[in-house]
C-alpha cells in the first residue's frame, strides 16, 4: 500500500513532462523500443508459471507484452505515476488480461522477500538519481527468489555518436548509467554474475542489456 511519504515524492515522468505522456507510446515505438523490449523478453527464457515484476512499468506496453507471449505466468508492474499506469490499466482491459499494477517507487519494493522469479527493467534506469539506483538494486535483490533473475534494458553512452546522442547522453542522471557503473550496482547489492550481454541500436542512441542473478542460498 502506498504511504503518505511516497505520495509527496518526486519522480520523472515516463516522457519527461505529464502533458508530452500521451506521445509517450508511438515515440519509443519510432525510436525502436517495442522491438528492444521484445528482444529483452525473449533473453529472459520465461517459464509457465513463473512471477514477473516490470519496474517503472510506465504506460503497460511491456507488461501486455509478456501476458500476451505468456499467458500462464503472473505479471506485476510498478510505476510511481498515476497517469501512466491509468494508461496501463486501460490497456490491459481492452486486452483482457489480469495484470497487477502497483503505484510505488523501484528502490522501495513494498513486495515480500523472495517472491519473484524475474525482474525486468526496461528504459527505466536512467530516469533514477545515483543514490536511487543503488537503493533499487538491493531492493530487486531482496524480492527475488533464490536463483530468480533480473534482466535489464537500458539507453548506454557505449559508441554514442552525433550531436542528439551527445545531447541526450550530458543529462545528468546518464552520467551513473554507465555499463561498467551498472554492473558495479549490481554485484554491490549482492547479485551474482552481473554482465552486459549485448548491444543495440535505436534511432539517435544506443542500448545495452545486462542480467544478473540472486544466489541461490538466500544469506542467514
């Protein structure tokens, strides 16, 4: 449930500002992102049965997604915007499709220990403050199963080219988002083998994604 003090909080909308959410959806779909994120879904090697949870789950295009090519597991998504996930709950109606959605924040995941087999994150991280990053990879630590996964998708200054790339890659929150950075996070907030595992190209950027693992032994 959500507290007071999580209602006052800030936050990065999806696109930026409120008024630009409704082009939210066709301009990731120009710049490539609905086919990076199905790349991502297919890295994951989802099994029936499984519980997913997509951080910063937005306007539900990833979640539909997942429920769609996978029907028997159960799909959670957690945004901090209410009219993002207004979007979300919309689309998941008109498909008919029982997906959770959850208002709250990825650095404080208020789901039991140990009660998700994956975690995705797609164009989310960069949107954190360096200090929420951290936070939030601990707090996917904690809610995974032993031997659960994360898998992540995410903009990357790797091979950034032309003056909009530099542009977009100086904003300030893009400046702890880095691979080598990422990885640090990870293995910091005690998941094992964090790796990048590739590489890709949108329109005016590049992306890279990465997974981890939790133990299997959960620590005492």
């Amino acid at each position: 449930m959500e507290t007071d003090r999580e209602s006052r909080r800030t936050y990065l909308p999806a696109a930026g500002h409120d008024w630009l959410l409704p082009l939210y959806d066709p301009f990731v779909k120009l710049l490539g992102g609905d086919d990076a994120r199905r790349t991502l879904l297919d890295q994951a090697s989802i099994r029936p049965s499984e519980r997913l949870l997509d951080l910063g789950c937005g306007t539900g295009t990833f979640v539909v997604l997942i429920k769609q090519l996978h029907p028997d597991v159960e799909v959670v998504g957690i945004d901090p915007d209410p009219k993002a996930l207004a979007r979300a709950s919309e689309k998941a109606k008109r498909a008919g499709l029982p997906i959770q959605l959850d208002r709250g924040f990825s650095d404080q995941l208020s789901y039991a220990d140990a009660s998700f087999d994956r975690v995705f994150s797609s164009f989310m991280f960069h949107h954190l403050a360096e200090n929420e990053k951290a936070a939030t990879m601990h707090a996917v630590r904690r809610v995974l199963k032993p031997g659960g996964s994360l898998h992540l998708l995410d903009l990357t200054d790797a091979g950034a080219t032309g003056f909009l790339s530099r542009l977009f890659h100086s904003h300030e929150r893009m400046a702890a988002n880095s691979t080598d950075q990422i990885l640090v996070y990870m293995k910091e907030a005690g998941l094992s083998d964090p790796k990048e595992i590739g590489q890709g190209s949108m329109l005016f950027t590049r992306i890279a994604y990465y997974q981890a693992s939790a133990p299997q032994q959960r620590a005492p």
